[in-house]
C-alpha cells in the first residue's frame, strides 16, 4: 500500500473519531480528544510506512537456496550409491557438499528438484531423488543396444525442512549403473530451487 493510500486510511479513521468526539464535551475536551487522535494516527501511519519500507530490504538480504551441479567424468556406479556430482555451476548459499553430492536445506519450504542422466547403448540406469532417505522421485533409463547416446530428465517438486539432507542415488535394480560424460552435449546434472516458504 502506498503512503498515499495509508494517509487516506488515516483520515478517514480520522473523522470518524473526530465526529464521535465532537458529540458530547467541550471545546477543550474535544480539541483534547483531537490532538490525542491525530497524533495516534501519526504514530501508526509512521509505523506501516517503516515496515512497508523495510519489506523489500529483507527480501533482498535473504539468499534463496538454488544449485545446479553436473558430473565430469564417466562414472559407473553399484546398486544404492550416491551419485557425486563433482562440478558446481550455481550454489547459492554453498549449500551442495560437491565431495558427497549431498545438498543441505538452509530453509523449510516447497523445493523443486531436476535431474537428468545421461547414458548409452545397452545400458540401465535407475535412480531416486532422496530427502533424508525417503525416495521422493525415481527415474529410470533402460536403453536397448542401438540405441546411441541418451538422457532423460525428472522433476519432482517437495516439501523439505530446514536441515535435510537431499541426494541422488541409484537403486537396488542395477550393479552396473554407466553414467556418461560426453566431450559435448547433455551431461547428467542435479539442480535444486528453492520456491517458497511453508
């Protein structure tokens, strides 16, 4: 709301104040009752304006969390392993630990996970998006020989509190789970957003 507006709230409490005082009492009661509300009303108007100035402060001062990691190199990984995500693009707030691929939520709140894998012919690859442990999100590839180089994408949004701990990793399908780092093109990356509070 504008001062504009909040001064126009102002008056209009204003007189109607005003027009109940001035029904009973004197004239010096009344200019009493006056100067008490005007400056009541100042006070208030005063205090809205600070906050409403200060709003976009703090917003701007708060860092949403948001990270975007890729692999390097080709990795094969066994059944149930962390997929290491070892080259950080993006990580506001440093809150994606590149040695272990885990990402920690600075903040509660609604989160939209991505990640994409890329693999090649004659390969399976299963993984799960993982908040403290709990499988939020599968994906799976399985590509039939011929098939050349491929990746696929999964988006999950979730519900993540402050101090949780999020991860990709394979599942307990395939031993053999081939990850491939191309010279160009897609590489099999993790990213995380940070949407709103909850």
């Amino acid at each position: 709301m504008s001062l504009r507006g909040l001064l126009y709230v102002g008056m209009i409490l204003f007189q109607r104040v005003l027009s109940k005082s001035f029904n009973n009492g004197t004239i010096e009661n009344r200019t009493d009752v006056l100067e008490r509300t005007l400056d009541s009303l100042v006070l208030r108007i005063n205090n809205i304006s600070d906050i409403l100035n200060d709003r976009p402060k703090q917003m701007q001062n708060e860092k949403r969390p948001v990270f975007y990691v890729e692999l390097s190199v080709t990795t094969t990984l066994n059944i149930n392993s962390i997929v290491k995500f070892d080259t950080e693009l993006i990580d506001e707030g440093n809150n994606f630990n590149t040695g272990d691929g885990i990402f920690i939520a600075p903040i509660s709140g609604v989160y939209l996970f991505s990640w994409t894998i890329q693999t090649y012919s004659s390969k399976n690859v299963q993984t799960e998006l993982r908040v403290d442990n709990i499988v939020k999100g599968i994906q799976l590839m399985a590509l039939g020989s011929g098939a050349g180089h491929f990746a696929t994408t999964r988006n999950v949004f979730c519900t993540v509190n402050r101090g949780d701990h999020v991860w990709i990793q394979t599942d307990y399908h395939y031993s053999d789970n081939k990850f491939h780092v191309p010279h160009t093109g897609v590489r099999s990356s993790f990213m995380g957003l940070f949407i709103q509070e909850v």
